[in-house]
C-alpha cells in the first residue's frame, strides 16, 4: 500500500510538473506574440509619423513633438521620452527596463510592467535620432487585460486539472494500488518471513505476466529447492548421526575388548573358589555347617562375578542419546568399579576423589561414562610400569568464554595417569579423526576424537596437557545445576 501511494504521488507530481510547464511555456509564446504584434504596429506608425516628428522638433522642439503626438480629440498615439541610464530610475519611462539596445543598437524594444491595479502593461519603444546628444523615442502602451483573462482562466483550469487529477489518484490507490501491488506484496512479504522461518513448503499464488507474477515464480522456485536442500540436509544429518552413534558403539565395544582380558583373569579366581567349594559339598563328606558355609561362599563369589559381567554389559549396551539430570559422583563410581579390575590387573592403583556436594548436570550419563572410561583406559595402557591413575571431580568458576557461559555451575573431572607422556608436536592434533600413535592393528584413531566431540555435544569442552615420560592429564570442564543440598 505505501509504494502504490508513492508511486501515485511521483505519478500526480510529474503530471503536474508537465501541466505547469506547459501553462508557463504557452504564457511565454502568447506574450512572445503579442510583443511581436505590438512592435510591428508600432513600427508601422512611428515610421508613417517620423517625418511629422522631426519637422515638430526642428519647430517647436519637444513640446510641438508630444503635441503632434496628441490628435484633437483622440487617444495618445504614443508618449515621447528620454532614454536617461545615467539618471535615477524614477525618471526613467519603465523603470525595470533596461534600454541599453534601444540606445547601443537603435532598436525597437518591449517590456511589460505591472499596473497600480494589479494588469499588466505592454511598452514598445521606438528610438529616433535627433541629431542630439541625448537619445529618445516614441514609447506605445498597450494593456495586456485580455492575456490576463486568459492567463487567470488558464491558472483555473489548471487547479481544476489537478484537484480531479488528486482524486482520481486517490482512487486509483484504494482500488488499483491495494489490488494490483499491495496484495501481491502482501504474498510476496509472508512468503519471504515464512522462508526467513524454515517454511519452505508454502507457495505464492499469483495470477498475471507482469514483475510481481515473475517474482513469485522466483520465490516458488527457491523454495521448491531450499525444500529439497532441507530434505537432503535431514537424511544426511540422519545419517551422521547413525553412523556417529555406530561409530560410539564400536569404540565402546573396542574398549570393552581392550577390557575382555583383564576381566577374564580375574572371574578365573572366583570360578575356581567355586569350583573347589563345588567339589568339596560333592564328595558328601562335610558337616551341615561347612557345606553352609561352602554354599554362602559359593553365592558370593557367583555375586561378584556375575556383577563384574553386569558391569561390562551395562557399558557395552548401545542406549540412544538422552540428557537427563544426573550426578557426577555416581558416574565417577561407576567407571572406578568398572575399571578398578583392570587397573589392579595392570599393577595400576586407581584413586577417585569426588566432589563435596552433589555434582548435578543436565546431561547424557552414558556418553560421560563412555569418555571417562575411554581415558582410563588410554591410561591404563600408558603405564607399562605400574604407577597411579587418579579420577578428580571438583567444582570451579564458570567460564564465561566459554559455550556455557549461561550455566552458573561448572564441573571439571581430570584423568591423570603416570604413563609415557604425548610429545608436543602430538597435542595439537591427538584429538583428530584417526590421528594414533599406537601400531597398525592396534587402534584406529577415533577414541579421542569421539570423546572430544561427545564432550562438545553435551556443553563442555575438554583439554590435555602432556609430558613424555612424566603422564597426562585430560581435563573436562562440564556445565552443571545449582546444588540442591
């Protein structure tokens, strides 16, 4: 509606800019015609009269000439004057005239001057020679009323012009403007914020062959394909997902391999409690108290094997992605028990300090756990020699540089091993896809790397400062929830 009113309005001004220029220039060439007119008769009688003038002037001088000027009982013919430039204007015959070519070039000249009654005046002068130094003429007045007639009735017809011309204009917004460019606007305008929104399915109907039609088609067009480019994006976002999940999977999988050995040495010693203590309520030979006690022994033993399996399975199980509220500590308790019998296997002393307060975080417990483990178990394979692997969950300030910086708690778990160290040139790029340091066969490259990114997906950023033949340390910085102690 606003560019239908200013187009009509840039419309009504050029019409009235051509009208007013076409009333100027016709004024112009009316009054060109009359001075033409005017200086013709004025030609023609100032010659018929000279010859009378001059006898007059050689006579009786200037009085016998405005005499011979003035018939008995008729009109002036014309007024003798003098042209003075030297003089002050007041005495001069048209004092907004400037007679320099009536006086230089003896040539018969026009002005039109305004009346003490408000009409307009036409003044021709005629310059004659005297013989003198002072220079004069013959000067015919002519009223200009019927130029100003026509001049006012064309002023009022051009008012006219343009107040039917305003409204119609008017009415050309309300009624063409609004049906012809500002509805299609309207369309095209919610086209584009739906787009701006996501909504690519939405097509603008327009019917016509003019710029707007086109537009929509071009609209309808991009759509179509930013719809289809949606589509494409979703399958593939999809299927990135599916194969991250996958790719999760196998890398919890390889850990709870790299695990399978260590676990499989200690259930032997369990098993074979149980098989001695079997053997001994066989053989039928014990009291009803011993084959108790045997039995009791037998129950734990099969207890603690089977939760060392449950333990394992519960890690290896692939669960979908869910942040829940969950705390730290109970994560950090998990991954020690789940690896505590690895770590002893290895000669390794695992040590876990967990936070004062209840650590709660929105979060995905399973891909955490799944991290954690990643790391001690990396360490654990770093220490041939034995050594100490420490798991620290404290609480720190907020970093608001960071992703997180809307949370107002933030938790930060460290993995510290004694092992061999990474060299400096390795850091920067240990947390790249199928970056390794291990042998061919031994390890692909993507545990790292999918920690790392897990760690991104969740919130929270993760760091590792290294020394060859001093350990490493992984740090992970979490955004937590406000206690609830």
């Amino acid at each position: 509606m606003k560019l239908a009113a200013k187009l009509t309005l840039v419309s009504v001004i050029a019409v009235i800019a051509v009208l007013a220029a076409s009333n100027y220039f016709a004024a112009q060439i009316a009054i060109s015609k009359i001075k033409i007119e005017h200086e013709a008769y004025a030609l023609q009688v100032a010659s018929q009269m000279e010859p009378s003038i001059m006898e007059a002037w050689k006579t009786g001088g200037v009085e016998a000439m405005r005499a011979e000027l003035v018939p008995v009982g008729r009109k002036p013919i014309a007024r003798w004057v003098w042209f003075e430039e030297s003089i002050t204007s007041t005495t001069r015959p048209n004092a907004t005239a400037d007679f320099s070519a009536v006086v230089t070039r003896k040539k018969i000249t026009s002005f039109v001057s305004t009346a003490s009654d408000g009409g307009h005046l036409l003044h021709t002068y005629y310059p004659m020679d005297l013989g003198i130094a002072r220079i004069g003429g013959l000067e015919f007045t002519k009223g200009l009323d019927d130029y100003d007639r026509e001049t006012m009735s064309n002023l009022v017809e051009f008012l006219v012009v343009v107040g039917l011309l305003s409204v119609v204009s008017i009415l050309v917004v309300w009624v063409a403007g609004v049906r012809l460019i500002a509805n299609p606007l309207n369309k095209l305008t919610a086209a584009t914020k739906r787009i701006g929104k996501g909504d690519y399915r939405h097509r603008v109907e327009l019917s016509g062959n003019d710029e707007l039609t086109q537009l929509a088609g071009s609209i309808n067009e991009m759509s179509e394909h930013l719809d289809a480019q949606k589509a494409a994006i979703e399958r593939e976002a999809k299927d990135k997902l599916l194969i991250t999940q996958q790719l999760r999977h196998a890398d919890r999988l390889k850990t709870v391999g790299r695990m399978a050995a260590s676990i499989a040495h200690e259930i032997g010693t369990p098993l074979s409690v149980v098989s001695g203590r079997a053997a001994l309520i066989a053989k039928g030979n014990l009291p009803v108290e011993k084959v108790r006690q045997n039995a009791e022994i037998i129950q734990a033993e099969a207890d603690r094997i089977t939760s060392m399996i449950r333990q394992v399975l519960d890690f290896a199980r692939q669960l979908p992605t869910e942040k829940t509220k969950i705390d730290l500590n109970e994560i950090l308790i998990q991954v020690t028990e789940l690896l505590t019998t690895v770590a002893v296997s290895n000669g390794i002393v695992m040590k876990s300090s967990l936070a004062q307060t209840r650590a709660l975080a929105r979060l995905d417990g399973g891909q955490i756990r799944q991290v954690l483990t990643n790391l001690v178990v990396n360490g654990i394979q770093a220490m041939e020699s034995g050594g100490t692997l420490s798991l620290t969950l404290t609480r720190v300030p907020a970093d608001v540089t960071a992703e997180n910086k809307s949370s107002p708690v933030e938790w930060q778990i460290n993995v510290t091993d004694e092992g061999c160290g990474i060299s400096e040139e390795n850091l920067e790029s240990i947390f790249e896809p199928f970056f390794t340091t291990k042998d061919v066969g031994e390890g692909t490259g993507l545990g790292l790397s999918l920690a790392y990114n897990m760690i991104q997906e969740q919130g929270g950023r993760m760091e590792v400062t290294s020394e060859p033949g001093r350990g490493s340390e992984f740090r992970i910085y979490l955004p937590g929830l406000p206690s609830e102690d």
